[in-house]
C-alpha cells in the first residue's frame, strides 16, 4: 500500500519536496514509515508531532492505503510553553514530542480522565483560559527551571476513561518536573474558567460547582 508523507519547515528543505509516496506492507504502523527509507534519515534528530489524516497520531498509530502521515517538527519558539483548548481526544504522544530537550533528564505527565460516569461534559471560556493556561505554564517553566512545558484541555463530550485535561513536562532531574507538573495542574484548576458537567447513567446532567476538570482525577 501507498501511503502520503508530509513534510514541513525542516524537513521539507532536507526533501526538497513537501510530500513523499511511501510504499508500505499491510497493516502497517505508523512507527514503519518512520523507520523506512528515506523517512528515517530526513526525520534523523528531529523530535516531531505526528498526525495521520489531520488528526495527532501515535507511532502504534495503524496506516491504511492513501492515509496522509504528516511529519510535524518543532514550531517556531522552540521550547516555549504550549497551550491548546481542543474539541476531540487528546494526544499524550504528541505532547510528550514537544517537551523533549536534549537537557531533559525528567518527563513528567499527567492524565485527568473521566471515572464513575458514563461521561463529563465540558465548557470553556476559551480566550480566557488560553491566557490562563499560558500563564501558568510560563510561571512553572520559571519557577523550576524546566526545559519545557505543555497542557491541552478537552472540552465537549469525554466518554469513561478518556483523557479531559494532560500536562507534560520534562527538566533536567526529577524533583523539578515533578513539582512543575504539580504546579501547573493545580493552578489551571484554580484559575482556568472551564466548567464541567456529570452525565449520569440514566441521563441526568448535574454541573459540578467550583471544578475543572482535574478535580476528579
């Protein structure tokens, strides 16, 4: 099967081309295509984002015939803190990706998922919280000296068991990205206006008061 290679920034100076057509065996993963020539070589060195048909992808990721596999290496700022509101599931692969630093002794992640209900319902003053998330992540990346920090926060629908809220951090020893990490989820719970909603078995909805959505992992 033939599957589309995107390429960016980086990576498409070093191809000289935007897209490669790479020839792959059935059932297929995503970690094939990067360990395949000539992909492997042009991602040499590179921590990337990955994403398959527009949408974060993790190298268990499995590739159909005609799937698009964009390669996506890091944005311009580097190790800057990243912050995203995103209506679907969360990536904790593509997060981890943007932390990495060659000083990084330490990655740190955290999961807040949705437990005992069916699902939570989230909302969020997305602009606000935006400004918020950045803030805090910045504070955190000062504060302790991280390399690198990172949040995404899901809003809409979170099923049973799916991830509504990830921080990841990574810095040179333990004791710092431990504590940064911590930091940055308390502080989001404090300050980002995100409100959550219980869906209950039978249907019923209740609005949890005073909650975002790390309160209940």
């Amino acid at each position: 099967m033939v599957v589309r290679i995107r390429l960016f920034a980086q990576l498409r100076e070093r191809a000289g081309t935007n897209e490669l057509a790479l020839e792959l065996p059935e059932g297929a993963r995503v970690r094939d295509a990067l360990a395949a020539a000539p992909v492997a070589s042009l991602a040499a060195g590179l921590p990337l984002v990955l994403a398959v048909n527009r949408e974060y992808a993790s190298e268990d990721a499995p590739l159909s015939a005609d799937d698009e596999l964009a390669l996506i290496p890091p944005v311009s700022g580097g190790s800057g803190p990243h912050v995203a509101i995103v209506g679907g599931p969360l990536s904790l692969d593509a997060l981890i990706a943007r932390v990495r630093d060659p000083r990084a002794g330490a990655v740190v992640t955290f999961s807040g998922v949705t437990r005992e209900v069916p699902s939570l319902e989230y909302e969020a003053y997305a602009e606000m919280a935006l400004e918020q998330m950045r803030m805090v992540v910045a504070d955190a990346i000062a504060r302790h000296g991280l390399c690198a920090a990172a949040a995404e926060h899901r809003v809409g629908t979170v099923p049973l068991s799916e991830a509504s809220v990830l921080v990841v951090v990574s810095a040179p020893h333990r004791a710092e990205a431990f504590a940064g990490g911590r930091e940055i989820i308390d502080r989001l719970k404090e300050l980002a206006p995100i409100w959550k909603r219980e869906v209950k078995v039978d249907g019923d909805a209740t609005w949890v008061p005073g909650t975002t959505p790390s309160a209940q992992a």
